[in-house]
C-alpha cells in the first residue's frame, strides 16, 4: 500500500535527522498532505502506528496538516477558483496547480541529551 511506502520514508527521514542532531528519540513529526496527493490520512496514521515499531519513533506522535487545492495561472499568476472551468479570468491562461498535491515534512521535535 502507498501510504507504507511514504510513512517509511517518513521514519527515514526523521531518524536520519534525529541521528545527525544525536537526539535520543524523535518526539513527535508534523506533515503536510494536499487534498490532491492522493493519501488518506487515516491509513497514513494506521501506517505509521505499524512503522514506527522499533524506530527511533517509537513512541512519536504525527499530526498531519491539510492542505487544501490552489490554483494559479500558468502565464500571470493570479489565483483561479478551484471547481470552475481552471481558466484566468484576467488572461485566460491555462490554471497550474500551487497547492494540493504535496506530501511534506514539515517539522520533527527532537528529544536530545542535555550535555
Ligand atoms: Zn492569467
């Protein structure tokens, strides 16, 4: 299932921070998933409870952010109204998605020995 894959990418990556920052254990990670990215965020957090055995996520936390679909003209920039015909109404240029479709790390709280 996809949403293994990106919880342990996830674990990689936050274990690789943890370890570059000699941290003890990794207390919490924070991502963001666009409503396009194609991620249930329900099953991401079941994943997670199943990867994180063992990891120096253990006892992490995930909190997950929302990102909701943006979109943007192609040629000037301005914002298009999602649902619509996805055309500038200023040039009529083709609309790109801005927003919507990432699968981010955003933040890893760290728990590291005090020296
Ligand atoms: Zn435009």
């Amino acid at each position: 299932m996809h949403e293994y894959s990106i919880v342990q990418a996830l674990i990689r990556r936050a274990e690789e921070t943890a370890r570059a920052h000699a941290a003890r254990r990794v207390e919490g990670l924070r991502v963001r998933i666009g409503t396009l990215a194609g991620v249930e965020p329900v099953l991401l957090l079941a994943a997670f409870e199943v990867c994180r055995e063992g990891t120096l996520l253990g006892d992490a936390e995930l909190s997950i952010e929302s990102v909701e679909a943006q979109w943007a003209c192609r040629c000037c920039g301005c914002g298009i109204a999602a649902g619509g015909a996805l055309r500038c109404e200023a040039c009529g240029g083709p609309g790109q998605l801005v927003a919507g479709s990432e699968i981010e790390l955003d933040s890893i709280a760290l728990e590291v020995d005090d020296v």
